[in-house]
C-alpha cells in the first residue's frame, strides 16, 4: 500500500523544482526533464490513488499530475492572449479600458465591471458603433453597494483594484456562439482540463443546459441548475435589460476551502428580456451578451496558485516590499510570507494610483474620502509592520513593474504627480494616526470598560469628526485589541450632527426643494436660452411658480420657459440682478450682459489655463475644481509641488499669445463615448449624460462643458495670475483674471509701482527699473540688521540680573509629589520694553540652565512666565504650577508645559495695599 505521504513529498517537489527553475514543464531543459520525472511520478500514483488512504492526497495528485496539460502564461500573456482570440479570430473590435469614474452613469461611485462603458449600447444596440467588442476593463469594488474593502488581505481572492476580461455582443452574435467562444478560449488557448470545469445555468434557462450539454459535451453531472438568485443578472433594482446567466467554474480540489473549492472564473450574461417598471419580463428583439472574467483569477489558475497574491500581478511589488523592509532592518531576508497586512498594502497600492492617475484626489466626501480609507488602511497596515515614516511612493516602481507591458502608459507618465498625492497624504495621516493611536490607547487601560471592552460611541466620533480617523480603522484598531465599536451609536451622532446642521435652514426651504423634486418628476425642465446673446433682454417667456408658505413672505422657485439665467453651478457664480417683470403667467427676463460677459470670460479662461498646465507641467496634471466669477477665477488641479516663476510666465505668456489669435469657438453635441474619443478633457467629479456639449478651440483645447463662452478668445486678453498655492494634498490652486478685470489689477498695480518709486525715489532708465536695485538693497540692510538685532538680543538674554526676590515655596503635595517641605524659587523682574516674546522664552531658559535647582518666576507688567527643570523637578509641572500662583496673587489666566508655561495675572483685581502684580509675587515668596 502507498501512504499518502510519499504522494505528498513528491508533488511538493515538484514545486519546488518548478519554481526554481521557471521554465514551462514542456520545456526540453534538464531541469525540466527531472520536474518531468516527478510528475510521471506524480500520474503513477494517482493511477494507484485506490489504494490511497487518504483521499486529499489522491486528489493532489491528480491535480498536479495535470499541471503538464495547463500553458504556462504570465498575466501581460494572458491579456495579450484574450485580445487576440476576440479581434483575430472573432472579429471584435477592442475597446480600451474605460475612466474608474463613470461619466455617463450616474448610478456608480466607480467603474465595476467591464460592460459599464457598454450600458447605452446594451439599452439601445442600434446606436452603438460596433456590433461586437471586446476590453480588459479597470474595476473598483471599494465604495458603493459593491464594497471589498474591508475583506481584502484575509480572503484567497478579494481586490479593491482589479481588471476584468469581457467580450460584449450588442445584437451580433447569439448564446450558443459566446458559449463556443469563451469554452474553446479556456480549453483549447489557455487549456484548462475539461474535468476541472463545472457550469452553472438558470434553472429554467433548457437552451443554456442543452447547449452546454450537447454542443459542447459536458455531462449532465457537471452542469448544476441554480435559481434567479445567482444566475438571473438585472441592471439594478429598477426598470431595464435583464437575462438569464451561466457560469464556469474551476476546480481548486482543495476541500480545505469549504463552498470557495468551486471558484467562479467567467460569467456570460444574455441580455434577452426587459423588466418593465412594474416587474414584468418582456422578450427584446436583439438578445446582448455580456461576459466577464476576472484576469487576476484567471492567472491564479494558470499558474496554479490557490490565492491571487501569488501570482506575478503581485509579485513585483511584494518583492519590493521585502526589500524596502529587509533594507529597514523591520523583517530578515528569509522572511517572505504574504501576511494580511502586506496584502493590504499592495492591493491597496494599485487600488490608490489608478484613482489618482483617473483625476481623484483625497478628501473627505464621495470618491476622494474612499480615496483617503485606501490610502490610510494601507498605512495603518505600514504601521502595523514597523513603519514610522512615509514608504508608499517607494514601492511605486514595483507597480510599474507589474505592468510592463505597456497597458497602462498613464502609469508611467503620471507617476510623479500620483507619488506627490500619496507622498503627501502619507505626511498628513502618520500625524494623525499618531493623535489617533494616543487618544485610543488610555481607552483599552480603563478599568471601567475592560469587561465590555467597547470602545465608547463618543471616542469613535471624535476620532473622524475632528481628527479624520476613518471609523473602519478604529473598529480594525480595537478588533485587533479584542475590543469592539458600537456602530449604530456612533452612526446616531453622526446623525445627530446632520440634524442640527439641517436645522438652521429656512423650514420653508425644504418645501421649495419638494417642490423642485415635484417638478422635475413631471418633466418640467426650463431650456436654457442663455447661450444666445440675443436671448439676454427683453426675452418673453412663460413662468410656473410655487411659495413655501400662504402669507406670501416664504420662499419662492420659478420655473421659467425658456430661462437666461445660469444656475448656480460647482464652478459658475449665480446670476445676479436679475429683474423679472410680470404680466400675467407671462414675464420678460433681462441678464445683467456686462456681468455675463465677465463670467463668459473669465469660464473661457479657465479652459485655455487648463490647457496651458498640461502644456508646462506634463498631461498628468487634472482638473480638481473651478470656480468662475465677473472679476476672477480659480482653477484647482493636481500637482505635488508649487509653480516657480518661470513656469507662471510661460503660462501667462501662451495663453496671452494664444488670446490675440482671434480663435473662434466651436460648439458642438456629440455621445460621450464619441466626445471622450475625440479627445475631449471631462473632469472626474462631474456627472454626464449621453449626450455632451463640446467646447473646441481649435488647436487649443477641448472640453465637456455646458457653460458659456466667449464668441472670440481676444476677449480674455489680458490673462494675469493673481497668486499659486497649496489646497490640499497633492492639489495646487490658482486665481486669475482677464480682460477687464486683469485690465484693471495691472493698472492699479502700475499706480502702486510709480507710488513706490516715487518714495523711493528710484527711476526707470534706459537700463532697466531702479526699484529693483532700491527693494534687493533695503533686503539687505533688513537682513544686516536683523543679525545685529539676534546678536544683541543673545547679550540681553545672557546679561546677569539678581532676582528682586529669593527664597521658598509651599507648593502643597498635589503640585510638588516629591514631599519636600519648600521649593527653591527666585523671581526675575523683565525690562518690558523688549516687545519680543522670543526674548522672554530664551532668558527663561537660560536662567534655568545657569541654576536647575530653583523654580524661577519672570516677570514684566502683568505677564509672568514658570519655568523649572524637569531632572531636578520630575513630578512637578510649570503650568499647574503657575495656575496655582496665580491663584494666590489674586487672579488670571495661563498654562503650559511641565518645563515652560506663561499666563497673565489679572490686573483689575484689588488688594488691600493696592500692589502692583510684580510687588504681590515678591510677597508670596518672601511670606513663604
């Protein structure tokens, strides 16, 4: 009889010698020629496997037995593979991987699956400008009703970043066609064993169970009937293109994994009903087939891995990891184990890069608070394995590396900003964690709720409401303590917080937006008449209005057809001085055209600044906000570091140059999907419809935008920046004016230059402006004084002074631990003159350093400052201290530090003798 065992030993040999050699076990090598002999060796015993007395090991050696059958790919293959099979030998059209952010759904936080992209051509095939596609689609499950993100790291195959393998068929081809494709795809090019394959088919779906079992012969056994619940797809919960579905299945033969044994690999959806708004299935006259397949699954079976972090999509950057913690002295050279938290960091780490490279940026509401839990989990994993400082950007390279072959360029070209953004939010939240970790840590040492152990509702609120600790770390931080958070309370406070915000609106206001609501549900949308100039005066047209309240004194909307105004936007000022005057249900609408023109102006402006970022500072950078005003505007982009003045000038100059061109521009409508291919620049946190309106200046910028413009670009001549700074992480502002408004700032700021010169009495010459030579010469001289002003101000502090006043003090036992019977203390009386704070602190400290063995007590005016030395002082603290003095001389304010600490002493309060507070300190001492 054969003991398990030796099946055992042989196959994980086998192993081994595959790994180390990395050949494919087809090859002719030697070192293959031996892995060769072990799984002969292998084949033999699972033809002796009855006599196996344990049945896992028949099953493994079965299993690896069969590895000889399967190709050898690496995942940059199997892409390659994929798109081929569909565009060579099917005919699909390859379509490129979509934005994580869904333009033209507004029901998504993020890009899920691959036939997102699809969803108008699966409502309406005729309009879709191929009949048959394929796309290795970028996928995020990390917000929204679809959410991975707190399983990944402790599951075999749960990803917030993933990529998603789909063929789509918008009426050309039917179910038993992508049925043969997607079987020969996993039998024949990747050749996956047949037995290893088990399918799955709606229960009443016969077609799909005969097909399966008749065209492409899988027995009856191994094609599992399942109900709606798992193979009916519908597009959401309400009305719109649903179907029945079938999926394959592969085998892991691994017991150990309970129901994940049988891991799902491609989904084939057909798309041959529409479910009406009252549930009700109707047959659609062109049947759609969706299919999709995770590629990070997929290379999982190839290269026969039971967990998706073993394959070569991570093992670039697990590799760097290792480095990085070998190299910081956290982990040895043999320490290679994937632990949760280094999955964590480099899922979290693709998951983090692409929806920066996509234009998200870290904040704390929708896609960019998602943004910041991805980034702050992946740190708080960093932390959990020793690190104490910033080492996301360090493993970027190794990301890189996982996709080098050239599927994602955007990677590559926008590297540096998105390790700006990271970098920068690294700094931002050690700090916090840091306040974080130190408000949490005295919780788990209260004695009080060490039985519950629950993190009290009002320490979890605090933590992200005031410090931005996400609530998923803090329920992370207290599960690993064995602690627990009470979720519902703390989402009570959250709600709590909303309600008394909601309550300083107008009651009448919420009646307004019902009303709004109300309106808009029966199709009641105002056209906008706003882009003819023609249109701005004198317009007649036809008003439906509704008041909050009876008395007539509550808010008013008005629904005007058609309407001038633009409405306030993100990024466009309201209309205002507006006049409406009524005739009956009719009105005539006049816009402020002056004010218009500014706003029209100042939004061309913004386009052509755009632009001219991309031009300067490379394509990565990406709008993050705007606003448009009649004065000014303020364009918010991503980028990690500030812009020198040399880059300034180049802006202002190629759009000023730009401006006197005259161009005109055109305005167009177009599908998204068609405007996007264009070329068209869309900002991620805006929400599109089907249709978009296109603002091309020839040559120099296209955009989605629905706002309005001006008929020729001279009209932004002059472009001036009016400042550059910092906003957020990662995320630079800039605020410009033009035409008139920049007209304006340059002549005051010419008026201000000629004011200067005259009062420096500098000169322009043919040489140049003499304020140049005046300002860089007052620069010095400040800076040759302020190094007079340090140096004098070093005498001061170390000039030797007796104090007015020396003795001892009876601090009591709560501020003097130590139970000494008197404290040393001297009082130091201060010039007060000297109107420097800096000053008083540095004599503090001196005076501390020549005698560490008194308390001293400086003085000047009302002010008095504590300071003693902790070595000679360990449990006494200068600002109890102080409050305590302050006490006794009669009042005031103050506190501090255990070494240093400053208040105020109260001079309105009376005394008998009408002292002054120096006189009253002197006094506590010497009655001491």
């Amino acid at each position: 009889m054969l003991c398990g065992w030796k099946v055992d030993a042989c196959f994980r040999a086998g192993i081994k010698a595959r790994t180390l050699s990395g050949c494919s076990i087809t090859s002719t090598s030697k070192n293959n020629g031996q892995i060769r002999q072990i799984y002969q060796r292998a084949s033999f015993l699972h033809s002796r496997s009855s006599n196996l007395t344990s049945p896992s090991s028949a099953r493994h050696a079965y299993a690896y037995a069969q590895l000889r059958y399967l190709r050898q790919m690496t995942t940059p293959e199997l892409r390659k593979e994929f798109t081929e099979f569909f565009v060579k030998e099917h005919g699909h059209t390859s379509v490129k991987s979509s934005s994580l952010i869904p333009h033209n759904d507004k029901s998504l936080m993020f890009t899920n699956a691959g036939m997102v992209q699809f969803k108008e051509y699966f409502r309406n095939p005729a309009v879709s400008p191929f009949k048959q596609a394929t796309s290795i689609q970028k996928c995020m499950r990390a917000g929204g009703k679809h959410n991975d993100l707190d399983n990944v790291g402790y599951t075999p195959r749960h990803h917030t970043f993933f990529e998603m393998l789909g063929n789509f068929s918008f009426g050309e081809y039917s179910k038993s066609e992508a049925m043969r494709m997607a079987w020969r795809f996993l039998t024949e090019v990747v050749k996956l064993p047949k037995d290893r394959l088990r399918v799955t088919v709606l229960a009443s779906d016969q077609e799909s169970y005969e097909l399966w079992r008749d065209q492409e012969g899988i027995p009856e056994d191994r094609i599992i009937r399942s109900g709606a619940e798992d193979n009916f797809w519908t597009m959401g919960e309400g009305a719109g293109p649903c179907g029945p579905c079938t999926e394959i299945f592969w085998d892991t033969l691994n017991d150990d994994l309970g129901e994940d044994r049988w891991l799902e690999i491609w989904n084939l959806v057909f798309m041959q009903h529409y479910r009406n708004d009252q549930g009700e299935l109707e047959n659609l006259p062109i049947v759609c087939v969706d299919t999709g397949m995770g590629l990070e699954r997929l290379a999982a079976v190839i290269q026969s891995k039971e967990n998706n972090f073993e394959t070569d999509v991570f093992a670039p950057m697990f590799d760097g990891l290792h480095k990085i913690m070998t190299e910081a002295g956290l982990e040895s050279s043999q320490d290679i184990n994937a632990t949760p938290h280094k999955k964590i960091i480099v899922d979290h780490l693709r998951a983090m890069s692409f929806l920066i490279a996509d234009g998200v940026i870290p904040s704390n509401v929708g896609r960019g608070y998602v943004l910041r839990r991805i980034i702050r989990r992946a740190l708080r994993s960093g932390n959990q394995l020793g690190f104490t400082k910033p080492f996301m950007t360090e493993l970027y390279p190794y990301l890189l590396e996982s996709f080098n072959d050239g599927s994602y360029p955007d990677m590559v070209a926008r590297q540096e900003p998105i390790k700006d953004v990271i970098r920068q939010e690294e700094e931002i939240f050690m700090s916090t964690l840091s306040k974080g970790l130190a408000l949490l840590e005295p919780i788990f040492k209260q004695k009080d709720l060490s039985g519950a152990k629950q993190v009290p509702a009002d320490i979890a609120f605090k933590l992200y409401d005031t410090f931005g600790f996400p609530l998923d770390l803090t329920v992370l931080i207290a599960e690993e303590r064995g602690w627990t958070v009470d979720l519902a309370a703390v989402e009570a406070l959250k709600e709590k917080q909303r309600e008394q915000g909601r309550a300083s609106w107008k009651a009448g206001s919420s009646l307004v937006l019902a009303k709004a609501q109300e309106w808009k549900e029966q199709g009641i949308f105002p056209t906008f008449s706003g882009y003819h100039r023609d249109m701005l005066t004198g317009q007649s047209s036809t008003v439906l209005a509704a008041q909050s309240t009876d008395d007539g004194t509550g808010d008013m909307i008005l629904s005007i057809e058609p309407c001038p105004f633009y409405g306030l936007g993100e990024d466009t000022a309201l209309e205002e001085d507006l006049l409406c005057m009524h005739k009956g249900f009719k009105l005539t609408t006049f816009v402020d055209a002056k004010r218009r023109e500014g706003v029209a102006a100042h939004h061309s402006a913004t386009h052509l600044l755009n632009a001219a970022l991309r031009k300067t500072l490379g394509k990565a950078i990406m709008q993050a906000g705007s606003l448009v005003e009649p004065e000014r505007l303020r364009f918010d982009f991503t980028h990690g570091k500030p812009i020198d003045q040399n880059q300034i000038r180049e802006i202002e100059d190629w759009i000023n140059s730009t401006a006197l061109q005259s161009v005109q521009p055109v305005i167009k409508e177009y599908p998204l999907q068609k405007a996007i291919d264009m070329g068209s620049i869309a900002v991620f946190s805006e929400k599109y419809g089907d249709v978009v309106r296109v603002v091309d200046f020839p040559k120099v910028s296209m955009e989605l935008c629905g706002g309005t413009h001006v008929e020729d670009l001279s009209k932004i001549y002059p472009f001036k920046i009016l400042s550059e700074g910092s906003v957020a992480a990662g995320t630079r502002r800039i605020e410009a004016a033009v035409g008139r408004a920049a007209s304006q700032f340059l002549i005051e700021q010419d008026r201000m230059v000629s004011r200067l010169n005259q009062d420096l009495k500098s000169y322009a010459t043919s040489a140049g402006n003499g304020l140049d030579l005046k300002v860089n010469k007052m620069k010095d001289h400040i800076s040759d004084l302020s190094r007079q002003y340090g140096r004098l101000l070093e005498k001061l502090v170390k000039s030797h002074a007796a104090p007015i006043s020396q003795g001892t003090i009876d601090l009591g036992a709560s501020l003097n631990p130590a139970g000494k019977s008197g404290v040393p203390v001297k009082v130091h009386h201060l010039d007060s003159d000297i109107q420097d704070q800096e000053f008083y602190s540095k004599k503090a400290n001196w005076l501390k350093e020549q005698d560490p063995e008194a308390m001293h007590v400086l003085v000047w005016d009302e002010n008095v400052l504590v300071t003693l030395d902790q070595k000679q002082f360990p449990k006494m603290h200068a600002g109890k201290v102080l409050k305590a003095l302050l006490e006794q001389v009669g009042g005031g304010k103050g506190g501090g530090q255990p070494q240093l600490a400053r208040g105020k002493i109260m001079t309105t309060t009376t005394t008998t003798s009408g002292s002054s507070p120096v006189e009253r300190l002197v006094s506590l001492v010497q009655s001491s």
